[in-house]
C-alpha cells in the first residue's frame, strides 16, 4: 500500500508526495533528508494522506493533485479553512 499526503511548509506552501510511510517520510523531510523543495521550505504537519494500493495509482494520484491550484487542493480535499 501507498500513500498520497500533502504537508504544510512553514511559509504556508503545499508539499505533495508519496510513500508507504507517510509519517516516517515526514520525518526525513523535517531532517532535511526529503526533496529539495522541502530543505527550503520546512514542513510544519501532514495536512491530508491518501491511501492507494500501489506506487502506480499514488504516482497518478499525485501528478493529479500536483496539478490543482492551491484552490482546488483546499477545497477539493476539504483541507481546514485556516490554509486559505
């Protein structure tokens, strides 16, 4: 099983990837250890995780999701209003 999440950076940006284990991955991302985009804009918590059962869907899901506007990814995944 995979799984989609979303993280919230400390300047408010979105995150979107995928992994088995959305809260270890978290964690490397925290250490710096994730993408490059996360170095530079530390993420804060795991918004929204998804669950899909293979890398196959969860890479579809996730290009899908990359390719809303912050807009969409709010209201489409019924994120807290807050993220606005």
């Amino acid at each position: 099983m995979f799984y989609v999440y979303l993280l919230l950076c400390s300047d408010g940006s979105f995150y979107t990837g995928i992994a088995k284990d959305p809260h270890r991955r978290f964690l490397e991302h925290q250490k710096g250890h994730g993408g490059a985009y996360t170095r530079s804009h530390p993420p804060v918590k795991i918004i929204y995780s998804e669950s899909l059962p293979d890398k196959s869907s969860a890479l579809r899901r996730e290009a899908e999701i990359k390719s809303w506007s912050r807009h969409q990814k709010i209201t489409l995944l019924k994120l807290p209003p807050l993220l606005v």
